[in-house]
C-alpha cells in the first residue's frame, strides 16, 4: 500500500495510508468546502482517521509506492482556506 507523509506547520509528521495523489485530493476538496471543513485521513500504522485543517499542511512526501521507487513532492499541499 502506498504510504504518504503529512508535514504540518506544528512540525508534526503523519505517516498516512494512500498514494500523494489520494491525500493531495482529500486535502484540497476540504480546503475548497465549507469554512474549517477538515480533511479525513488515515494513519497507517494503527488505521485511527485524524481529521487535518487543509490550511496547516505545509509538504507531502511519498515513502513507499506500489509503483516504483520513493520520490518527494514540494511546495504546498493545498491553497488557502477559504
């Protein structure tokens, strides 16, 4: 399964279960929904949903992928909250 980490502007790192392009997507669609609308995601190692403010991610970076070798993603996740 691929495996996807969340970097907040806290510093906190949160390994998530899914490829950057499934995080990526739920991130944006709750930064373009109603105001502090977070986006669900699951932890990979005990499969607990932490709900994530779109706004307070700053990086993704992939850490395992079914498709090859491991790449990093920059810049940010998401645009501003609206």
């Amino acid at each position: 399964m691929d495996t996807t980490v969340i970097t907040l502007v806290t510093g906190e790192r949160h390994e998530i279960s899914g490829s950057a392009e499934q995080v990526e997507s739920a991130i944006i669609a709750a930064s373009r929904g109603s105001i502090m609308q977070f986006a669900w995601l699951t932890i990979r190692a005990s499969g607990e949903k932490i709900g994530v403010n779109p706004g307070s991610v700053v990086s993704l970076r992939v850490v395992h992928s079914e498709g090859g070798s491991d790449a990093a993603l920059g810049g940010s996740a998401s645009g501003p909250v609206a």
